[in-house]
C-alpha cells in the first residue's frame, strides 16, 4: 500500500475515532445534553463503538489508528519501520481533525455549558490523582493489555501488520471494541485510558486552537504521559509476543 | 426485486425500529413503566438493537430503513434512482406504523403520564439547544459516520446496495447496530440522533395525529432539521466513496 | 429427535432461562444483594444473556425455551404439531425449576429481605398499570416482534424448526439474545415482558408453593395475561410469515 | 503441548483476566476514580470483557483460566488429569500476579482512599449475608451455569479441551464473555460471583501480603467456599454432561 493510501486511511479511521468519543465525553461533561452526567459504562461504550467505527473504516490500512499500536507492530516485525512514521502523521492528523468535528457536534452545547474550565475533559485525558510515575504506570499497563491482545488473540496470525478481526466482514473489528470497552471499565479510572498518544495529543492540540467560549489551560504538563506511558506499553507488549513460546 | 416487495420488506424493517426505537423512549420518558428514568445508555441501546431487529427483517430489500441511507446509496451508484422513492414510500409509511404500534404498546402508560405536553420527545426529536444551523450540522455529522461505515467498511464491498452484514446469519446486522450504539452515546446529545429521515417525520405525523390524551405541539417548525441533516450527512458520506483512493 | 430428548433439551434451556432471568430480578429487587437497585438496563442485560445460555444450551431441540415460538414455529409449519405437547411440558417443567433454582440461589437474600411482599416481581410479571386488554395488547407486540424475527431474520431459513443462529457455534445464539435486550429495553416498561407463557407460569406456580418468608399473593387473576398474550403474539407472527412474498 | 506451554498461557490468560476484573471493581469502589461508583452492570461488564481478553490471550492452552473449568473438563474426560496440575499452578500464579498489577494501576488511588478496609473486595469476593451453606450453594449454581455451557453449547464438541470459541477468530471468545456477564448480573448479587477459584484466592494472597496502607483483615475464614463452591458446581456440570443423551 502507497504512504499516501495509509496516510488517507489512518486519518479517515483515527477521525472517526475521535469524533466519536470526544463526542460521548461532551454528551455526558456537557449540561444542556441529552447523556448528560450519563456515568462512566456510558463513555465506555461510546469509545468501545468509536473504535469499532473508526478500525471498521480504516480495514485497508490495517486499522492502527493508534500509535502505540504500530509501535508495537513495528517492534513485532509486522509493520515495516519505514512506515511508521506515515502512520503517526496520519493518526495525529485525524485525531485533530476528528476533535475539531466534535466540537462542531456540540458547539452550541459549548456556548450554553456554565463550566468552560471544565471542557479540556472531552479533548484530552487528566489524572483524578496527579503523580506522574503512577500515572504513567496505569497508561503502561492498560496498552499493554491492548497491544497484548492484538498480537496474541485468535485470528492474530490471519492478520499480518493490523488488528485482528472476524474475516473481512462486517463484525470484523468488534472484538477490539469490546476489548477497548473492558479495558476502559478495568483500567481507565485513575487517567482516562488514552492508551494512544495520537487520541490525547490530536485533540489537545484542537482544545488549545479552537475559539471555545472561556476556555481553560491544555494543561501541557501533563500531555507527556499519555503518549509516553502508551508508546512504553504497547513495546513491552510487543517484546513480550517475541519472548513467548511458539504454539 | 419488484418494487411491491421492497416496499413491503422497508416497511416492515422500519416498522419494527420505530415500535421499538419509539417504545424504548416511552419506557424511558413515561412514568408509570419498569424502565421509567432509565437514562441515556438503556436509549442508546433501545435504539441499536431496535436497528439490528428492522435491519434483519427488512434483509431481502437491503435493510435500507433509512432515507439517508437509500440517498447515499443510490449517490454511490449502489441502488437504482428509479427505485429511491418506493423506498422512501415503504419507510415513511413503516415508520408511521411503528409509531402507532408503539403507542398502542403504552397506550395505558400514555394515559396516566402526567406530563402530556413532554410526551412529542417519544416520537420525534428535538434539540437540546435550538440552534437550526448548529442542529443541522450535528445531524449532519452524526448520519455522515453512519453511511461511511454502510459504504467502507469491511463486508460493504460483498454488501451490493444494502447494509453491511455478518453472511446470511442470524448476527448478521449486529454490527450495525453497535455502529447506531455508537452514534447514539458519542452524537446524539444535541438533538436526539434522528440520522433519519423518516425516523423523525414518520412519527411526528403519527404523534399529530393520534388522540393522545393532552398532547402537545408536534413542533412542526423543526420538523426539516432531521430531514434535511441526514439527508445532507448520507449525501456527503456517499461523495467521500467516490472520491477515496480503491483499496 | 425422540420425544424423551425433546422434553430434556427443552427442559434443560428452559431451566437455566428462569435460573438466570429470575436470578437478575432477585438481584436487582431484594436489599442485600450486590446488584439492589441496579436499574433496568441490568435486568435486560441478565435476561438477554439468560436467553443466550439456554438456548445454547437447548441447541439439540432447536432452542425454542418458549411456548409462543414453539406455537409460531408449528403455524409456521416448521415445527410437528405432534411434538407441541412435549415442547410445552419440557418448557414448563425446565422453567419450574428454574425459579426454585433462583430462590435457592438468593436463599439468604430472600430471608433478609424486608418486603417480602414485593418478591413475587422476582418470579412473575406484573403490569404497571393494570388494563388487562393493554396489557395483552403490549404482551402480544412484543412477542410478535420476538416471533417474527425467528421466522424472517437472516439465517432464519438455514435452521429449520428453531432459533436463527450463527452457524454451529459458540455465539450462535448471540443474536437472539440482542432481539431479547432491545425487547425489553423497548417494550418491556408496561408489563415487564413475559413474552413467553412459561417464563411466567411456571415460576408462578414456583412462587405460590415455595416456602418463602411472609410472601405475598400469586395473582393469579392476571396469570392468564402474559400466557394468552405471547401466544396470540406469537401466532400473528406466525401468520404474517405465510403471507409474506417468497423472497 | 508440554506442561511449561500450558503454564505460561494459563499464567498469561489468567493474570490478564485479574488484572481487568480486580480494576474494574477497584474503578467503582475507590473514591478518586473516574468510575467510582458506577455501579453493578459496570462491573459485569469490566469482569465479562476481563474474561474476553484473558481468554483470548489464553487460546493456546485451551483458554481454561479458572480451575472449575479445568476440574468440570477433566472429569467431562476432555482434558488428561495429568495436567490438571500445570492448569492449576498457571491460574493461581497468573491471579497473583494480575491482581498485583492492578493494585500498581490505581495505586495513587489507593492511597488517596478514605476506606481503606473497604479495599478487600477489589481483591477477592465476600457474601452479602454471611451463610456458609447458602453462599456455597450461590457459588456452586453460578460455575455449574459456567462450565455447563461450555460442555453442552453449539461449538462445544469442536472445541476439545477447552473454552468455546467461534473459529481461530478474534471474536473467538466473546461467547463465553456473555456467559459470564449473564452470571454475574443474574447470580452474583449474593457473593460477588468468583465462580473460579483462583480468582478468589490468588487475590486474597496479594492482598495478604501488599504493602496496602491501612488495610484490612483478609477474611480468610470465607476464602474456603469460593474454592470450594465452584469446585462443586464445575464437577456437577461435567457430570450432567455425562449422563445426558447423545444429541
């Protein structure tokens, strides 16, 4: 496949990605919405779809749409090292593009929401404890199970260089949302599972440029963690796939 | 296929997802109902598996069940212009009929309600914010992500002018309805995810229609946003496909 | 099948439907449990997935666990009317059982419970607002819509004489536990959807012989509701099916 | 496979399962969580999907990762009692080992916890109602539900010796995922379901030996029945099984 195809690809995927679970955090941060206060299995079955949406349309390019993800390819000798760097630009292309749509979503709920500070929450993700080290070890382990899962599940071996899936059909991607949604209820308490550094910094990226009505800080201090703690684990699960047993 | 038996299958399909998209939002939304305040999710849910039930009845016309699904399709070259209005006619007339079906359902939960002027929000929607530009655009978008994924994703290309299904098994529009799942959680804020034509007009006329007990205005003065938006977003879905790179 | 394995299947599925679905009821109803108060999203859940693990479960007799599917499925001609009796007995028996299961399983919920007046909604269905023919009415679609789906869905025809399914596999019966989740989510609010004769009758007898502490009335005058009802449901699928133009 | 092959899996399968189950209940039971208190269907499905990828990760040894799987497949003469062993030792160190991960995801949130004896039941099970007889019994009814499926579901007789799956896919185990978020809806309201004994223990050992700060008593008086129980309930089911007649 061209770099240009993989490009348009993972930028189309990681959009729609975007679009939609920004677009679930608004619906329940938001006041004048229909999910509003919705709870937390809520936000996880918006992102667990948003991936299924987003990997279901970027099939051709293998359904990355997750840096930590090719990074782990890449270390697992399935995706060539010289395309990664074609994937990360169109990740993080589309993850800003897709957080721009979602705030056109929900604009005018922007304009009407009372608590503008508190809107950084849909964009990108924030410790509920603030502790650099733990909260990079809770990005690690979460990816980990990710990548973990994508390199070693059934219908892994099928699937050289993307997510696993169930043939080339339409349920195809479920089962990485379904695994996306536990590891969102397991593992995403203490920082907002990013999990993909394109996922956190894209859309921090829009908060910080688009006109949001008394907007607060990106809080860039924190940016780091979620795209070093993700990119660690999904490595170390790709080393792990490379020490285990052959079947 | 002959055109009475597309209008026959569209009408059942969307007959059973306005019964039961309808029924989910009167369980929800009435008082006197086990499900009374259920919040956004059990909606959410309602609806995508209400998608999955008229998807899977209406399989021999395509599972269009959807205007804005048929526009897109027949755009991307996918369904006959010539036989876009008997699918616009057999869901228009499926959608009224669900709509009176779901009424009938709760015809004695409508009649101990004691908000009757809050009763329009179980058969049509509304914006949490009216915002006629802002309202169309959410619809916009929110039915866009609906028909890429008809059109790109994996299954679509053995899917010639339908849905994209699992085979010819009983879980074969499951996906879809995680798609619709999604959409619901993630776009549905604003203004209730019509991302269908007839979902919203169809019922609509039925709520003007029906001798509800001190029933209020059907707000006929919105009644275009959830037309026009997803007829938009379908249209635009469908050009994206044609101009993407072939896979 | 001989008639002995019919009666055992059945029975079988039959049981562990009641076990589950009366189990989600006594977790959600009774104070000292972990699900009290859990919402009716979690009941559809239970009961959707109680009809996953009984019917696969009852795969070898076609999966029926429902007098009105199998009377649809005879009016449909693709069940033996002389196996009728067996299906019903095994189907009763099994969801006896069933709830004396349920209650064993809640024993010590049961004992500390404190209205125990309230416990007879764990084993049988109850209206909100009493109308026997609204609640027949209610009863009757939701069991159509269960019926019609068996008998039209996708994969409908590959499966003669029981429940569509995916292939001979372990989600086989995933969809139809989907149809029963949206079911309840959407027109379960008014009678708490039998939609199954046994699924009310036999824990119903269940309650009225059990030795459970300071229990209330069977209510017996609106025993025959959810029993006539998903059976008329049931039949009218039936015969829209042999209507319907050969696709 | 040799025995080592079979521990590293079970260990890995095992671990992931735990490290996801305990996070989902350490996200709704510690205060500085973004799912705190998010209620029982947020558990079930954090555990379900917990299973989904501990199973997944686990295919080549079978997936058992629970010793009343691997009891109830013995005996069911699927698995050779010589590994039943290896099967044991890899579950109880992999739960180990998971719920120690999972207490390094949240452990800023551990810290900053006001309940500190309250963070017991993220590790291991207790009952609602202290009853030795009938907890054992919950425990036993909810693994013989488990292990019955596994033995008697469509896909069972072609899957020897361990979980079934649908095909060498990625959805492969997304049944049994359903399975377990039915039983935990339905059956675990009494005791918190653990259903599997290593679950159960090998937490309530990390929990033994971490350094949690104020934390409480491990309750080891109980920790005998969610052994003993699903030992029970598992070799129940795999008797059914052999007296059932050949389909």
């Amino acid at each position: 496949m061209s770099s240009g195809s993989i490009f348009v690809w993972e930028m189309l995927g990681t959009g729609i990605l975007i679009l939609m679970g920004a677009g679930v955090v608004a619906n329940v941060v938001l006041k004048d919405t229909l999910g509003s206060a919705g709870g937390w299995l809520l936000i996880n079955f918006g992102w667990g779809f948003a991936v299924f949406a987003g990997a279901s349309i970027a099939a051709p390019s293998g359904a990355h749409i997750n840096p930590a993800v090719t990074l782990g390819l890449a270390i697992a000798d399935k995706t060539p090292w010289s395309q990664v760097p074609v994937y990360f630009a169109g990740q993080m292309v589309g993850a800003f593009l897709g957080a721009v749509l979602a705030w056109l979503a929900y604009k005018a709920q922007f304009d009407t929401h009372d608590n503008p500070a508190g809107t950084r929450g849909i964009f990108c993700t924030g410790p509920t404890v603030p502790s650099p080290v733990w909260n990079v070890v809770t990005e690690v382990i979460g990816t980990f199970v990710l990548v973990a899962w994508i390199l070693l599940s059934p219908g892994a071996q099928e699937t050289e260089g993307g997510l696993p899936q169930l043939g080339n059909s339409a349920l195809g991607y479920a089962a990485v949302a379904f695994i996306v949604i536990g590891i969102g209820a397991s593992l995403g308490g203490p920082t907002g599972y990013a999990i993909n550094p394109a996922r956190d910094l894209g859309p921090r990226i829009a908060y910080a440029i688009l006109p949001i009505r008394d907007k607060g800080s990106a809080e860039w201090g924190y940016a780091w963690v979620p795209v070093v703690g993700p990119l660690i684990g999904g490595a170390l699960a790709a080393l792990l796939y490379l020490v285990l047993p052959v079947v």
